[in-house]
C-alpha cells in the first residue's frame, strides 16, 4: 500500500488538496487490569500514526480507533475547507474523560482560484490585486477579440469560451476557498454564469452593475427558477462600499469583500446598502 508521504507528494503533483493528520502526543493512560477481561484490549493509536484524507477517496491509514477515525475524517474535511492547519486532542478508547490523543493536521491545498467573467479593465485590475493575494486566476469572456492573454498577462489561464460553458466544467472542483467575479455586466453572460456556480461549493459569487442592473440580473435569475436562499450568495453590487471608483479602487473592494466573507467579519457591502454606489467626493 502507498505510504502517507507518497500519497502527500502524488496529491501534490496533481494539485489535489490533502489533509495528512498525525499523532502527535500521547497521554499517559491508566493502566488497565486484565485478570477478568473476556476480550483483549482495544487498540490505540501509536505517536506518529498517519492518514491521508482527500476529498472523494477512502482516507489513507488508520489510529486503530474506528470511532476516532471516523472523528480525524471530519475534522480534516473541516480543515480542508478552511485550508488552515490545526491541532486537535481526543478522548484515548472513547473514553470521554481520558483524552490522550492529540493530532495534527496539515494541509496541502493548490492556490485558491479566482475565475473573472468579463474582459475589461476592472478585469485587468482584479487580476492584478488576486495575484498578489496569491490566487491562481481564470479570465473568460466569450469574445476572443478581447479574451487574449496579450490583454491579461498576469492572469494565469485565458479563456475565450461562454463563461456558463467553462464554468460547468470547474464548478465541482471550487470550495470555499474559491471565488468567482462576475465583470461582464451583461445579461446575457452574467445570468448564466452565476447559474452555473449557484449549486457549487465556491465561497464567493460577485457581480458587478449598478443597483438597477442588479435588481434586474436578480429578477432573471428567479425567472430561471432560482430560490432566494440560493439568490442570498450573490454578492451584488460587488464589494464593499468603500468608495471605490476606479478599477484598482474596485479591485480592493473586491478582494476585502471576499476576505472579509472567508472570514466571516462583517464589512460594509455595497449590497446591503442603499442609495448610489458611487459617492461624491470633494
């Protein structure tokens, strides 16, 4: 069988995110008499037992606890969503009142993805801002005279396709790390863009326009069957109401509103407020 490492390094070479938990402290147990047990006793994790948990796939190893594999298993996933490495300590044997087990988890996780429907300068600016946040950035547009990489040179991938074709093709692969702007502001490509990443895991769903197009984008999509609940994850007009009015200034509005949400702050977003988008300034 592939050992943890193997499996860790396999993941990243493949750009699958991983989670490789590890014993790393025992508790000194109290010892437990034998002379009138009827069955041998349970099993214990040892220091520096390892599993390897991915998403979709049986984990990697076991602390010979099934119960508390079965806990690590949820914690990791948990981990992986944040991507934030933990230390976690458990009862040893299940025992509530004995926890003697204390585990790592380290997670390996590619770059969170940032995919910008629509090829304009505010565009060219979120793209700027994301890579230094360290994203890994997709701009789409379906036309090819504007979606080229001359335009984009520091986005990471291109893409001159209908944004709701290429987006149903990576939607099961974006978590709560993920974001996905949605620049375009036209009908015809914002609607079926956000339709198409509504039902996904992706943390973040923004749409730029102003309160006017917005409230008409919203009208469309429950026209196209959407439930408020599910309407409730767009964040439009996109980002927080800072004042923003040149690109870069939106791209900054942009990139706090989706950190603040990851982080869950309350920040001051343009969508829940009222009124003009744009201030006067003196």
């Amino acid at each position: 069988m592939i050992g943890a490492m193997a499996a860790v390094r396999e993941c990243l070479r493949s750009d699958e995110p991983a989670v490789l938990a590890t014993v790393v402290e025992l508790s000194p147990q109290e010892p437990v008499s034998t002379a009138n047990a009827t069955s041998p006793p349970a099993p214990s994790p040892t220091l520096g037992a390892k599993i390897v948990v991915r998403l979709g796939t049986t984990p990697l190893g076991s602390f010979g606890e099934p119960t508390l594999d079965e806990t690590v298993l949820r914690d990791a996933l948990d981990s992986l969503a944040t991507g934030q490495n933990t230390v976690r300590s458990y009862p040893a044997n299940g025992d509530p009142g004995n926890s003697g087990v204390t585990v790592f988890y380290e997670v390996f996780t590619p770059p969170p993805r940032m995919v910008v429907v629509g090829s304009t300068d505010f565009t060219a600016a979120l793209v700027r801002v994301a890579k230094i946040l360290g994203y890994r950035v997709t701009v789409c547009d379906a036309r090819t005279v504007f979606a080229t990489a001359l335009r984009f040179p520091e986005a990471d991938e291109v893409v001159a396709v209908w944004p709701d074709r290429y987006l149903a093709t990576v939607a099961d692969r974006l978590g709560p790390r993920d974001a996905v702007c949605v620049l375009s502001h036209d009908l015809k490509f914002d609607v079926p863009a956000i339709l198409a990443v509504l039902d996904s895991r992706v943390g973040y769903i923004g749409a730029m326009g102003s309160r006017r197009s917005h409230a008409e984008r919203i009208e469309r999509l429950r026209d196209s069957g959407v439930a408020d609940a599910k309407l409730s994850r767009v964040m439009g007009p996109i980002g927080i109401d800072i004042g923003a009015r040149t690109p870069e200034e939106t791209a900054v509005a942009i990139v706090a509103e989706i950190i603040a949400l990851r982080a869950s702050i309350p920040v001051p977003s343009l969508r829940d407020r009222s009124g003009p988008i744009h201030h006067a300034r003196a």
